[in-house]
C-alpha cells in the first residue's frame, strides 16, 4: 500500500507561507493560518523568514561572485541580485547552485549597456566556481611527451585538468580580475585596453586565473577539445615554437595529466 | 561517537584546523558543502576526518516539504556518506521547498497529525535509502500556526516513534522558541525519549527589537549564552552524557574560541556526571 504523501492541507499551507516570504511587502496580521503568540505582530515574526530568504540568496551569490561585487559596489549588486532572484529563484537546497546561471542572466540584462562586460567577470568567476569544486586529477611529467616516437609525436593527443576551465572575451577580463582582489586596493582599468582570455586552473589549495595570448588560447582550447598537437597547431595558425612554448608551460602547471601516442588511440 | 565536545568546521578555519588538530571529541561539518567531486574543501575534510570522528549536518534536504523528496539532493548525501563515514547523519524537523522553489531555510512545520505522518514517511524513506538512522533536529521558529494541535516535543516523540530516528536536540532553538513562542521546555524534554537523543547542539542568538517586543534571532553568530548553558545542564540530567555541538556558523570566531566553549561543555557534562 502506497505511503500517504503531503495532504492538501500542508501543501496550501506551504504555499501559503511562501508567499509571505516572496512578497515585497509585509504579510498582514490578519492571516488565520497563523499564531502569535504574545505581542509580536505576525507579520513581523513572517519577515525574519522572508529576510532570512533574501540574504541567504543575496550571501550565496556575493560568495560565488566577490569581484564583481567589488567592482560595482554593494548597492548595485544588490540590486542586480533582486532581479536575478526574481528571474531565477533558487531550485536547489544547496545554495552553491544560486548562481549558476548570473551569467547569462547578465548577459541578457546588460547588453547594450556600458556594463555589458560584467557578464565575462561573472563568467569567469563562475568558472573559478567551478574549478574549486571539481576534483584534481595526478599531473603528468613533460616526460612523457619525450618518450614518444618523434615520427608520430605531432599526432599526440594530451588530457589535460578536467576542472580547466577556458573564458574567452572582448575585454581586459584578467586585469579588471587582477585589480579588483580582497588583498590590496582596487585599481581602475580602462576598458578598452583590449580582449584579455583566461584559463582557469585548480593548483594545490586554491584556484590560479592565468592571462592566455589569443595563439595560447586556441592552442589550449584545441588541445582540451581532444586534437592532436598538429592539428591545434594548425586551428591557432600558430608557429610551431609556439606549442612547445605553451606545452611547457601547461606541464610545468600541472595542467596535463595523461599523453596519449598514436599507436595508443588505434 | 565520543560525548567528550565537538566543534563546527568551517571554512574559517580550513587552514587551522588540520594545522593545529584541536582536543576535541569530534567535527561536524554541513552535509551541503561536501556534495562536489574534489577542491580544496573536500581535501580539508579528508585529513580532519583521519584525526575525528564526524558528524554530517543536512541543512538542505526540507525533510517536511510537500514537494516530493529531491531525489539529487539525497543522492549526493548519500555519496557523502558513503565518502566521509560519519558516525552520526543529521537533518531537521522543517520544510523548505514547494513548487520547485527552495527558500535555503529551514521553516516550520504546524504541529499536526497530517505533519507528523508526512514528516515520518520522509524520514522513512531517507533511511531506507541511505541504510541507516538519521537524526531529526528540533528547530527554532518565529511564529506558529493557528492549526497546530501538538505540542513540538509530542510532534517530535511520534515522528521518532514513526520512523525509527534519532534525535539531535538543539538547546538553543528550545530556548528561542521558549522566548518566541511559548515553549515550555521542561515540558519539551520531559516529553522527548530519552534513548532518542544522541546529539545536542549549543550555540548564540542574537535579539531583534520590534517595537516595545524583540524577537530571538537564531543566528548561529555568538558565544553561547548563560541561560542556555543553564538549559544545557537540565538538558544532560534529562538525557545523561550526549555527544555536544558548539555550533557558531557567522562571525566565526578564532579556532581557540571554539574550542574554549567545547571545554565548557565537557566540564559541565563532567560535573553532571559525578553527580549522578
């Protein structure tokens, strides 16, 4: 026999109760699904929950996004974060999930606007997100990539980090990151200064947000697309010296954990 | 699990804490900041859990919501349980979802015989599905309903008797709702079964004034008060040594603070004890 579920009761109650707190005014006092006791109206008792709703989705969001709360300031984002709540309640009991979508929301609200670079901020911190909560795989040594056959080596496909995380844009992304850290002061930047893309990587204890030449950049994203060293070569037009440059540092990043040769793929 | 005074990790203290390895009974730890793969979250986790025993605290699942369970949300418990071996698996007495929309609060429940039948087949299923006991955390609350019928420690007694959990008895949330609400809590323990009890936490409170009235605001920001540690001890004659919590979750205070406040404990479990 079927276990009884929520009766009709509970459910309209709790929906009841969630109205209160999705209201933009005060519940009256006059709601008879409720009880005091003593002298404190029921509608201020019903506020606690409506307030504790609103900063606990305004606090998860400014913990995922800390820099482009510092870069607009407390009122903006604020305000930013009401709308985004309207838009985009939370559908999870795990508050890391609140912002997963500022992204694109602010893609969309900001375009055509001066700020419409705040969505490539929010991108990538997202990312760095991300990054802090997906698991690190064992690195693998430059070594590896010696031991192959030189004759076949440009055909070579490498597995890098799983938790890398590429963020392209149009503007100076990684200097408006950089200068607008907790640690020290932050800097104005000039915004058209010039597209700036990003890997984002997990090293150690923390999360590394490293500045990419638009040749480094499609070199990486070819590679973590699965391509052999030739063909990212080939996709960035970029000069051989070019991939062993970028191959060096992506190794003595940790960001490579496994070379696979030709012989291994067929 | 130890009844010697366990302490919260927080990620305030996830550099201290494996550094320093605190003497504590035991670490609890929030159920919802384990649920990914990796980071370094995870890896702090991993090398308190060689030197501590754990407790894992849900703060998401809504156990009473009547929305159905959140398949994905157990799921990820469950790894998490699987992962970090907890001696002690804990959610609470509160709703917190309805029509796919989560609030990420822990709200009350009216105390009523469709609750408590709706209360106790989530909690049956959760355990069926994780394979173990959890146990069921008393709340705070800033109002109640017009329709309740039971009293909270009645509620909580037949969702025990019900379901077969546990439960953690948060001496705080009983004072506040002593001062919010009414709550007798002699009564409230008096009505609890003893066996049951297998956790307690303690924490702070703050006040909101509202007019000439103020309400307890159970914020998790301060050091535990005198008048909950009184409740604490009647608490401990009621339900003998019981694994402690000094759980302090905004305003963190430095490491050593904590662990002042769980010495507290232990010294009081230790004078209730030779009286006894």
């Amino acid at each position: 026999m079927p276990r009884p579920d929520a009766g009709t009761s509970l459910l309209e109650l709790q929906r009841s109760f969630a109205r209160t707190i999705r209201a933009a005014a005060l519940a009256s006092d006059d709601d008879a699904t409720f009880a005091g006791p003593g002298a404190v109206p029921v509608s201020e008792r019903l506020a606690v929950y409506r307030n504790n709703a609103w900063q606990f989705f305004q606090n998860a969001l400014a913990l995922t996004y800390p820099v482009l709360k510092r870069r607009v300031g407390d009122d903006y984002f604020r305000q930013l974060a009401h709308e985004y709540r309207i838009a985009h309640p939370s559908r999870r009991g795990d508050l890391h999930w609140v912002g997963e979508s500022f992204p694109a929301w602010l893609e969309q609200r900001l375009a055509q606007t001066e700020y419409a670079w705040l969505a490539d901020l929010a991108r990538l911190e997202w990312a760095c997100e991300v990054v802090a909560t997906t698991q690190t795989e064992q690195h693998a040594d430059i070594a590896a990539l010696s031991a192959l056959d030189p004759v076949t080596l440009d055909r070579a496909v490498l597995h890098l980090q799983p938790a890398l995380q590429l963020v392209e844009s149009s503007w100076p992304l990684w200097s408006v990151w950089q200068a607008n850290q907790a640690q020290h002061e932050a800097m104005a930047i000039d915004l058209g200064s010039g597209p700036e893309n990003c890997a984002v990587a997990g090293v150690d204890d923390g999360v590394t947000v490293y500045r990419l030449t638009a040749v480094d950049f499609s070199l990486l994203g070819s590679l973590q697309a699965g391509s052999s060293l030739a063909q990212a070569v080939s996709v960035a037009g970029a000069a051989p010296e070019a991939l062993a440059r970028l191959l060096g540092w992506a190794f003595a990043e940790r960001l490579v954990v496994g070379v696979v040769s030709p012989s291994a793929r067929a | 699990m130890p009844v010697r005074a366990g302490i919260g990790l927080r990620s305030a203290h996830h550099e201290a804490l494996p550094r320093e390895l605190p003497e504590v009974g035991w670490i609890e730890a929030h159920t919802e900041n384990y649920f990914h793969a990796g980071g370094p979250g995870i890896r702090v986790l991993e090398r308190a859990r060689e030197s501590y025993p754990l407790s894992l605290h849900g703060v998401g699942l809504g156990l009473g919501s009547a929305d159905p369970i959140d398949m994905e949300h157990l799921d990820r418990i469950r790894d998490a349980v699987r992962r970090f071996e907890p001696a002690l698996v804990s959610e609470h007495a509160c709703w917190g979802h309805v029509d796919g929309e989560h609030f990420n609060d822990l709200l009350p429940l009216p105390h009523t015989e469709e609750a408590v039948e709706h209360l106790a087949s989530r909690v049956r299923q959760v355990q069926d599905f994780l394979g173990r006991q959890v146990l069921v955390e008393n709340l705070s609350s800033y109002v109640a309903f017009a329709g309740s019928r039971l009293s909270e420690g009645d509620f909580l007694a037949a969702v025990v008797e019900r379901s077969g959990c546990g439960l953690l008895l948060d001496v705080n949330n009983a004072y506040v709702n002593a001062h919010n609400l009414g709550l007798d809590v002699d009564a409230f323990f008096a009505a609890l079964p003893v066996p049951a009890v297998q956790e307690i936490h303690l924490a702070g409170h703050s006040r909101r004034r509202i007019g000439e009235h103020e309400l307890l605001i159970d914020d998790h920001g301060s050091a535990v008060p005198d008048a909950v540690w009184a409740l604490y001890r009647s608490a401990l004659r009621r339900f003998g040594p019981v694994p402690t919590l000094i759980e302090w979750d905004t305003a963190v205070p430095a490491l050593e603070v904590l662990v002042a406040e769980a010495r507290r404990a232990d010294a009081i479990r230790e004078q209730i004890d030779a009286a006894t």
